[in-house]
C-alpha cells in the first residue's frame, strides 16, 4: 500500500486556524507594531532661530555631512541677509 506524502516528507494540515495562528496573526500584529510606531513616533520640532539651526546642523553632522553643510549655509546666509538689513535702516 502507497500512501502520499509531500518531497520534505511533512503532511500539512489545511486547517484554517493554524494557518491562522501561524501566517495571518504574525503578520497583523506585525502591521500593527508598524502603525503604532508611526503614530506614536514624537514629533520634531524645527527649527527657528539660527543658532538652533546651527545646532541642528552639528546633531547631522556624522550622518549625513552634505544635509549638515546645507543647513550651515542656510543658517549663515540668513544670518547675513539679516545683518545686511539692519545696517541699512
């Protein structure tokens, strides 16, 4: 007498609940981790003055270099402009 078995040897079970607990549940709760870490990530504040440009520009600095010199030139530029405007009044 033969009987059928899968090439791993391993008889599966169709059952919708184990397929339930062990593919469907993983992959909700893990969804559901994604969605609450977004929602619950806090929110940054930008920044308003130059100095806390600047300061937000050193925090990047070992990250992201080329975002941190933008920001320095931003900041200084501003800075610039508004020194240039004052000293004409």
């Amino acid at each position: 007498m033969s009987t059928l078995s899968l090439p791993s040897g391993v008889y599966r079970s169709t059952s919708i609940s184990q397929r339930f607990s062990k593919v469907w549940l993983p992959a909700l709760l893990s969804a559901l981790d994604t969605t609450l870490t977004i929602f619950s990530a806090p929110k940054t504040r930008e920044p308003r003055t130059v100095a806390e440009l600047l300061d937000y520009a050193q925090q990047h600095e070992a990250s992201e270099p080329a975002f941190a010199a933008e920001l320095r030139a931003a900041a200084l530029n501003h800075e610039a402009r508004q020194q240039s405007h004052a000293a004409r009044f």
